[in-house]
C-alpha cells in the first residue's frame, strides 16, 4: 500500500514540485489550495488527474489554513501518512502587514 502525503500550498512551486516528486516515489498526494477566483492551478496541470478516473494519486481540497474546522475535515478524510505545510501568504507586503497569516 503506498504512502499518503498531504501538501498545504501545492499549487506553489515548492509544493508542485514537492507533489510531482512524491507522486514519482509511488505516493498517493492530497493537495490543500485556497479559494480564489482564478484557478492558479497551472503548475499542477501537469499531474492532475480526473478524481473519477481509476484510482488517481493526486487529488485537489479546497481548503483556509485559518480554518480549523475545514482543516481537520480533511486531515480525517485523508488520513496522511506525511503532513507538508508549505502554504504561506504569497504576497510580500501583505505578509508584513498581516505577519501571523504566514
């Protein structure tokens, strides 16, 4: 059976290359993006799968990482082997005015 990994921020570049990476070591990988009104999927465009095809090994959750309720949802949906928080405030200056969302 193969591992499960579960990535905050896998639309990122770290956590897309992360993603690719483990899904290359046989791993089963759950994303976590946020909400937003573009996709911003396309560094993982490349590895996406139908989540209604047979057996897909990448999966995309919507997901706040303020939201705990929404968080420990998916936690128990998946049920990870591996947790990756990589999800950060991408904006610079936003992230010193709003320093604890990083």
């Amino acid at each position: 059976m193969s591992k499960v990994a579960l990535i905050t921020g896998v639309t990122g570049q770290d956590g897309s290359y992360l993603a690719e990476f483990l899904l290359e070591k046989g791993y089963e990988v759950h994303g976590i993006k946020r909400r937003a009104s573009s996709f911003n999927t396309e560094r993982v465009d490349h590895i996406y799968q139908d989540p209604h095809s047979c057996n897909p090994k990448f999966h995309l959750h919507y997901g706040d990482l303020t939201d705990a309720s929404n968080l420990t949802r998916i936690l128990q949906e998946v049920q990870p082997d591996e947790v990756y928080n990589l999800g950060a405030m991408s904006h610079v200056a936003v992230s010193f005015e709003s320093p604890e969302y990083t």
